[in-house]
C-alpha cells in the first residue's frame, strides 16, 4: 500500500531535520529581456537537481592541521612558476616559417590569477615582456563560463589562453614540491624545441671573424682590484752638488691601478723654499730618462704593418701583432722599488728610504719581503733647548706666575680635575687625614698646645686648628687657613716650581715646619690610620710588609735581646704584652722604625675588644644633632614610610629605609633596629629620633664631644692595649725563631 503524495502522509525519510525548503529563482530579466539565468541553481532547500554537478570557482585545497585561513592569508606571496612555449606562425619571411617563442607561466594561488611573460632576448625586433598581464583566464569554450585554477597545471600539458596553445616543459623547485604536497602527480619534464630563425642566427654570429687583428688591452681588471691601493714612500734627494742645493725629502705615490708614479717634496716651515702642489705629476716613470726625443707618430699604440689603398675612408691596412718596429721603453714597477735602492727620475738619483705599514704588508703578501730596515739619511734633530722661566715675582701663586709667561693671553692655572673629584668628600668618606700636632720649642707654654693638623687629599692643602685649653693662657682657634705649605730650604724668587707637602710627608713622628714653626705629629685619627692601611702602596710607613722586612733584617744579637726582653715581659709564656712596653722595646733597640711605624705593628698584631653599642647615647646623640638643626618632618617621614610599606607590615628594608632618610637630607649609616631578615622597624625608628615626642636626657658637652665629628685629637679610650707578640715572631722570624725563644 503506497499512500498518496498528500502533506502530512509522506514517509519520504531523507526530509527529517530538514530546515530549508525554498526555491531557487531560474528565471530572471537581462537588459529587459526574460530569459533563463540560474541554469546551475540547486533545487528545493539548496539541493542538487537530477544530474547537476558543482563546479568550484576556485581552486580546492586539501585541509591541513592549524587554523583554518582564508586563502589571501595563507598563500600571500607564493606563486606557482611554469616553463612553457608556444609557436607562432611567420608568413612574411623566407628565414622562417615559424618561431618558437619560450615564455614563463606564474599562477597566483592567493587568487587563482595568472600572469604570462616573455624573456627578452638582444635584438629580437618582436614586442616581449608581459603576454598576458594577471588577471583570472577563463577556460577555452564550451567552459568559458568557468576559470583555470590550479588543478589544469602540469608539465606535458597543454593549456589555451585565449587561443593561443602553451606547452608546459617545466617548473620550478618550489611548484614541484607544492604540487606534490596536494597530491598531484608531476608527469616527467620535457625539452622545448628549438627556434630555427635563433639558431641560424646564432650559427652566423659564430662564423663571423673580425677583418683586421684585434689587439685587447685588459686593464679592467687591474683597476677594479686595485683602485684606491697607493704604496707610499718616504725618498731622499741630495741635491748638494748644485749651486744653493741641499738635501731635499720627498713622498713618492705608487698607484697599484694604472702603475703611475706622483712624488711630491715635504716643505717644512721656514725653510725659504716655495710649497709646490707636486714635485712630479701623476705619470709613468722612464726607467732611461732623459730618452732621446722621437719623432712625431714614432710612438704609437698600435703598429701598422702595411697599407693597401687610399688612406682614410676605403683604405685597408694590416696591424703587426708582433710589434717589430715598436719602440720599446720600460717603465717603473712596484718590483722595482724598494727600500735602499735608487730610482732615476729624470736625471735625479731618488733613493728609497722607508714606506708605510700598507706597503710593507703589500711586499710581505706579494714578494715575500721581511726586511724593511729604514735607511738614515739624515742626522737625528738637535736637542730642543729647555724654556728658561723668568723667576717668581712674588705676586699671586707660582702656577699663575708661570701660566702669564706660557703665552700672550694668560689663562687660569690647570686644576687636578680628576683628583678632585675622586678624593673630595662623599657621604661618610671624608677624604681628610688628620694628625695631632705638638710645637718643638723651648717656650714652656707653647709646648703644651695641641694643634689638629688637617690634611685634603683632594688638593693637598693643610688646616691648623688649636682646640681650646682651659686656663691654659692661649686663645684657640684657626692657627693655620685651608692653603698648601710649602717644605723648607726653598729659595722664593727661582723659576723652579715649589715643592709642597704631600700625604705621604706626614705620619706620626713626622716633624713639619708650617709658618717657620716646626712641628713634630705625635698621633692621628682612627681614619688616617684606615686609610693608609688602605693604601699601603702610596704610604710606604702603612706598609706591613716593609716594616717586617725591616724586623728581618736586624742583627742576631739585636734578635737575642728581643727574646730575652719578650721573656722577661711575660713570665706567663701568654703570647701577650702591654703596647707600653712593646712600644719601648722597639724604640731602644735600635730598629730604625718611626713611631707610625711602630703603631702600625700594634694596630696590626692587637687585640681588640669591640665595644658595646649604646643605643641610648646614639639616640641622644642624633636627638640633639636634630634639635640644633630644627628638623621636624616627622610625621612626613611617617606617611613616606607607610607608602612604602605595600603589605603594611611596619618594617622595610634597610635600602628603601636609607634612600628615604637621604630624601630628607638624614644620613642613615647602620641601622640598630633591624631584625633578622635586615628588615628595619621604621616606627621605633622615629619615635627614636624624635626629639619633639619622646625627648632624651641631655647631653653632657664632654660625652657630646665622644661622638663628635670634628675630632679635637683626645683619644675617646685607647686603640691598642695589647700586642700579641707570639703572632708577631711567627712572621718575622718563622716557627722556628719562636720555638727557640719558648
């Protein structure tokens, strides 16, 4: 039982889930006539009609792996290139009958476009270059509805662009590989045949023979490789022979590209001779010069070995490859100059004394040549006189006495730039050394005064200053301004510069003589010490090594009565003696050491007990520091602290802390309030320095003074107490002048 074809009672099973059932318009209005325009239109809801197949409109490529990419994006720049040919007809020639014209095929894959162009070729009198320019070519009829795409390409094949037939021969590697990664099967490549007319043309060329010998002169070559390349070197002329002649020096240039030879004469200044641009121009040097003259047409490029006709237009002549009747002159090469030998520029005997580091490395490369011993030709220059400086005049500095003599407009003396700015003060590093000073009188009270000598190490210049004593009769203060000091036993109006004093003049026991006062450095700040340990190679008196020596080369029975004075100095056999007494010990027996010599010693082999850090006094200190200077940004410091403090833990790092303190112009040197991790409690901190808040007890002046800057030369508790001598034994004398004296 089939049931009718009416709605809702057919079982036609291929229309479940169907969504679309419209109709495809066939019939349209062209130019205002009806007529049929969708031939090719699916049927009802898009499907195809009873024998109707699909026609691509552009070329199908198989999916791949990766993102699916519109074809303009992932073929952008690539091209398909194909060899081919084609054969074009000639009707009006007797040479050929037909031509074979070799074209190339490129086929665009972002767009299925095409573009065929012909190679030009010299003299062909055919229009060449693009055929065809990029455009889609549809298919030869009956499918002139449709375009070529990339599946009508292959070698062996034919293909028809507008009536015309090209023949595939080849392809290039990338169109190989590409067609075969689709899945295209490349047939074998194949030979295109030759065009007839080219290869008479071709034959005719190749027969052709110039009617007269042709002489080449290659000098191409030689010119690409060498131009620019010059050897350069330094001659000697003696011309003394000649009236008013004297010796001359000239530079003789070599040009490697066309071997011409330019010499030009050094004129030095004052020397009454006229600079002329070149002493010979840029030619080829003769070896036999002056030559004899020669006649008009004797010397010619090319010679002629016989005429036949009239000469000029119709004449014919045959050129002597041999060259019988030339006139052979030989010219100066690169071989034939070298140092120490002579060269004869017309008529005058040039020797060769010396060349350039270029033309020495050429000769070494090219001739194998070592030796470039120069020649001396002439006598070395005369030692140049020394400036005698008028003597000092005794206004303004010596160095600005001599800088008016140096030249008519006098300028400023030159500072030491560099040093400034390495040893001037920057944060804690004061670059100051300073010493305490005692005066060598005989005056009672004079000798009593203690003076802090303060010496810049980054302009060499001395302060004096006199702390003040009580009851002791003498108002302290500056006794000396900020000025170098000339050392004594210098004459003042000479032309020599003064000698002043140095860092390395000064140390303890040093005597001085300042202002026609001598005196004598008895100590100096923990700083000074540092700093020349530091630099133990600028103050040889800092030098542990020197000093040693020094103990090493002492005398036995100095050695003895060393040992025997440590022994009876410590009866415990402990290792230790008071500095006291190692101080006197070197002083008497004779060991020439200076008394920074012997602090040096001290501070090297003692024992140091590190003291106890006062938080108390330190606060009190800064407190006070603080309260003279009215600071009191406080609480702005707080918020800047906060700020930093991201996870408002209430500590920061020492780095972050000090860069905020250098912002409010506070030099934060070693915190006491950091943990473990080096973490700073920023609120302890403040409430620590402030003065305002959380004052401190005062300060006494002489405990102020305890942690002042500004040094008065009063030892705070003394830096050596005791020496272990044990260590030193081991160093001057080895284990086994320490085990005799045990």
């Amino acid at each position: 039982f089939v049931s009718p074809l009416l709605p809702c009672s057919s079982m036609d099973m291929t229309s479940l889930g169907k969504e679309k059932f419209h109709k495809s318009q066939h019939f349209d209005y062209s130019n205002g006539v009806p007529m049929m325009v969708g031939a090719k239109k699916p049927g009802i809801g898009g499907e195809l009609l009873l024998g109707q197949k699909t026609v691509p409109q552009n070329s199908l490529f198989p999916k791949g792996e990766g993102s699916d990419a519109p074809s303009w994006v992932a073929f952008d720049r690539q091209v398909l290139c194909f060899d081919a040919y084609f054969q074009e007809a000639v009707t009006q020639s007797r040479e050929e009958t037909n031509r074979i014209r070799k074209c190339k095929i490129y086929f665009y894959l972002e767009d299925d476009t095409i573009q065929v162009v012909e190679p030009e070729l010299k003299n062909s009198g055919i229009p060449q270059g693009t055929l065809i320019r990029r455009h889609r070519i549809p298919l030869p009829a009956p499918s002139d509805d449709q375009f070529y795409n990339l599946h009508h390409f292959n070698i062996n094949q034919d293909v028809v662009f507008y009536s015309r037939t090209f023949r595939i021969t080849d392809c290039d590697t990338f169109t190989r590989h590409f067609l075969r990664k689709i899945g295209v099967r490349i047939n074998p490549p194949a030979a295109a045949p030759e065009d007839p007319y080219t290869k008479l043309r071709q034959e005719l060329e190749d027969s052709m023979k110039p009617l007269r010998p042709y002489e080449r002169q290659d000098t191409l070559k030689q010119f690409l490789e060498h131009d620019r390349d010059v050897l350069r070197f330094y001659c000697y002329w003696d011309d003394t022979q000649s009236m008013f002649g004297d010796p001359r020096e000239l530079i003789l240039h070599y040009f490697l590209a066309d071997d011409t030879i330019e010499i030009r004469e050094v004129v030095y200044p004052n020397s009454g001779r006229d600079a002329a641009p070149k002493f010979l121009n840029r030619s080829k040097l003769p070896k036999q010069a002056p030559s004899p003259k020669r006649q008009p047409g004797e010397i010619t490029e090319r010679t002629i070995l016989n005429v036949f006709g009239p000469m000029g237009l119709g004449g014919r002549y045959i050129l002597d490859n041999l060259k019988t009747g030339a006139v052979q002159e030989e010219f100066y090469k690169d071989c034939d100059l070298t140092i120490g030998g002579v060269i004869n520029v017309w008529g005058r005997k040039v020797m060769i004394c010396d060349c350039d580091n270029f033309t020495k490395e050429y000769y070494r490369s090219k001739y194998g040549i070592e030796d470039f011993t120069p020649v001396q030709y002439k006598a070395p220059p005369p030692a140049k006189a020394a400036k005698q400086m008028p003597p000092y005049t005794g206004f303004g500095s010596e160095e600005d006495s001599l800088c008016s003599c140096q030249g008519l407009l006098p300028k400023p003396p030159q500072k030491d730039f560099r040093k400034l700015m390495e040893k001037d003060r920057h944060g804690l590093e004061s670059n100051i050394l300073r010493f305490v000073g005692k005066m060598l009188t005989d005056n009672t009270i004079d000798k009593d005064r203690t003076f802090i000598i303060s010496f810049y190490l980054s302009d060499d210049t001395i302060t004096m200053f006199e702390p003040t004593q009580r009851n002791s009769g003498v108002i302290g203060g500056k006794f000396l301004e900020r000025s170098r000091v000339k050392k004594p036993g210098q004459e003042l109006f000479k032309s020599e510069m003064s000698e002043y004093y140095k860092a390395q003049d000064l140390y303890v026991g040093a005597k001085i003589i300042i202002s026609n006062q001598p005196f004598q450095l008895v100590d100096a700040d923990d700083y000074a010490f540092n700093y020349m340990e530091q630099h133990a190679e600028e103050f040889p008196r800092a030098n542990i090594g020197t000093i040693l020596s020094k103990l090493r080369s002492i005398s036995e029975d100095k050695q003895k009565e060393i040992k025997r004075f440590l022994a009876q100095s410590d009866p415990g056999n402990t290792g230790l003696i008071p500095y006291e007494s190692f101080r006197s010990l070197l002083a008497d027996t004779g060991c020439q050491l200076s008394e920074h010599e012997i602090m040096m010693l001290g501070r090297t082999y003692s024992l140091r007990e590190q003291p106890e850090l006062n938080v108390g006094f330190m606060l009190a200190v800064a407190q006070d520091h603080l309260r003279k200077k009215h600071f009191e940004s406080f609480s702005a410091m707080l918020r800047a602290f906060t700020h930093e403090d991201r996870d408002r833990t209430g500590h920061l790092s020492t780095k972050e802390a000090r860069i905020i303190c250098k912002a409010f112009l506070l030099l934060l040197y070693n915190s006491v309030f950091e943990n473990e991790s080096g973490n700073m409690d920023y609120n302890a901190f403040l409430s620590g320095i402030n003065w305002r808040e959380n004052p401190s007890l005062p300060l006494l002046p002489d405990e102020a003074l305890k942690f002042d800057v500004d040094w008065n030369g009063e030892a705070v508790r003394p830096a050596v107490i005791t020496v272990n001598y044990s260590l030193l034994l081991d160093d001057v004398f080895g284990s086994v002048g320490n085990s005799n004296f045990s």
